[in-house]
C-alpha cells in the first residue's frame, strides 16, 4: 500500500515521503513566479529555468501566480511539500514589502522559507514628467522645495513607494503620493502630466526616457546601468545611505533538506555564471548576485528591517 501511495503521489507531485538528494531530481520542478507572464520577472525566471533544467536533467516548469504583491505566490510555496519539486522566484515585494506593510502578514518571512541562494537586483530609476525643469534629482527636490503641495508622485508597487518616500523623508518634500495597480497605468499619467514624478523599474521607463517623453534623473543601483550609463547612481545624486534594494532570490518551502538545497544552490550558481544568462541579464537590467543560503537569509532580515522602518518613519498605511 505504501509503494502505491508513493507512485501516485510522485505522478501528482504530492512531495509524499521523505526527499532524498541522492537521486534528486527525478522528476519536473515547479517554479512559482509572483509576476504575470510577460513581466520582467517572469522573464528572468525562464531564462534560468532554460539554463538550470540542463543542468539538472530535469524540466523546471514555471507557475505563474501574480497578485496581491506576491503574496499568493509565497502562500503558495509556504503550504507546498519541502521536498525540493517546489521553489519560488520571489522579489522584495512579497518578501520584505507585505510583511512591512501588513498588520497581520500572511507569513513570516524568517521561518516559512527556506532561503537557497540570492539571484539579482532589479534596477529602478527615478522619473519626472518632462515639465519639471530638473535635469539631476538636486533640481527636482529644489523644485518640490520651492512648490510646496504641488508635486504629486505616483507608484505602482511598493519597492515604487518606499523609494521615493525615502527621499521625501531625507528633505522634508511636501508632496501628494497616489497609488496605482501596476507601473504601466502610473507611467501613463507620468507621460501625460497627471503626476509629476515616479520611481519605476528600467523596462517601463527608459524607453520612454529615450523618446524623448519623460526624464531620468538617478538610479537606485550601486553601478549605472548598462542601458542609460548617463543617469548617476543614487549614491552619486547625493544620497550614499539609500537602503532600498530591489531583490530578487530563490526559496523553497519551510524546512527543506540541507541536501537538496544545496543542489538547486550549485545549479543556479553555475547558471549565473553561464554567458548567455549573463547576457539575458544585461537586457533586462538585472545584477546578478549569486550567494550562498545563509547570505539570503541575512539580506532577508536586513531587508525586512529597512522596509519596516522607512514604513514607520513615513507614516505609510499599514494594511490590516
């Protein structure tokens, strides 16, 4: 009965019995994507599911389950079986945003992942409609400075908000935020003039800023991107101490073997390493960070505690 019990919960993918690394992976592996396809994570996702299925020997099939800030997604792999056919592409979104900005958060990031290795950075950029004269993000607080109440900026996720709100924070800015379901309809209103300002990833902004239709001013990332190397850093805009980090890493459910971990740990790693990954990367702006579980695991707390701070500091809503 056992026996029969295993071969059906191995064709249903039911995770039954314990997971072994000396075989592992004997059939598909899920990956669960919290954006829709199309998006840029999910683009991210299946260039690795490409690299890492052949390294494996075995198909990573991806999952896409958008919504509620990745929420659904991490829900998802927090109840999956820990044996290792089940993993998650999550960003800083679900996994330092929700637990932020929830009264009661649908998860605890520290303990309902089981954290395998770090995988990039996504880059945003700071935006401004092309009516403000500012050319540096100097100009444009000076500008908001001299217009007190008149500077509305729009954000279409969180890592959107807490970005700009820490530099409202750091100068005291007067200015009206307004939420929106996703980038594309507060680029719109960018484009247009309805806000004046917004944080938002490369791929919805600078092609627009090559256009001619919106402008640039900074980058949250270390390095200037590859794409727009004429738009400073935040670092070079005047602001060393940004703390926001728009990541993405890879977990699995809670308490998978040490074993298995280790192998998906290995096989992403090398796919970073590939030239062609690598390549992939550089068009959609992504910094590859490779690191070890335990450095996920530290960057997860680190993250968590920012967000919950810059929350606190700018008085951001807390959901219930």
């Amino acid at each position: 009965m056992r026996k029969a019990l295993i071969a059906i919960s191995t064709v249903l993918g039911l995770g039954f019995g314990p997971a072994s690394a000396a075989d592992y992976p004997t059939r598909p592996i899920r990956l669960v994507v919290p954006l829709p396809a199309g998006s840029s994570t999910d683009v991210i996702a299946r260039v690795f599911a490409d690299s890492v299925s052949q390294k494996l020997g075995q198909q990573i099939i991806i999952d896409n389950k958008p919504g509620a800030d990745g929420a659904i997604a991490a829900s998802d792999i927090k109840r999956s079986a820990a044996d290792g056919y089940n993993i998650m592409l999550a960003s800083n979104s679900a996994m330092s945003g929700v637990p932020a900005t929830r009264k009661t958060p649908p998860y605890d990031v520290t303990t309902d992942f089981t954290p395998i290795t770090d995988i990039g950075r996504y880059n945003f950029f700071f935006y401004v409609n092309k009516e403000i004269p500012a050319k540096t993000l100097a100009e444009f607080v000076a500008y908001a400075k001299a217009n007190p109440g008149k500077v509305v900026y729009g954000a279409g996720n969180i890592t959107g908000r807490l970005s700009f709100a820490s530099v409202v924070m750091s100068n005291g800015l007067d200015v009206t935020h307004v939420p929106y379901r996703g980038e594309p309809p507060a680029m719109t209103d960018l484009i247009t003039g309805r806000i004046q300002a917004m944080v938002a990833t490369s791929g919805t902004g600078i092609p627009q800023v090559k256009d001619g239709k919106i402008t640039a001013l900074a980058t949250v990332l270390e390095k200037r991107s590859a794409i727009a190397p004429d738009v400073p850093t935040i670092a070079e805009a005047g602001y060393p101490d940004f703390k926001i980090e728009p990541w993405a890493g890879l977990f699995g459910p809670p308490n998978m073997p040490a074993e298995i971990v280790a192998v998906l740990n290995k096989a992403f790693r090398e796919a970073m390493n590939d030239p062609a990954v690598k390549q992939r990367m550089v068009e959609q702006d992504f910094a590859l960070t490779p690191s070890t579980p335990e450095q996920l695991a530290a960057l997860v707390k680190q993250q968590l505690d920012i967000h919950r701070k810059i929350v606190a500091a700018a008085g951001i809503e807390i959901i219930q």
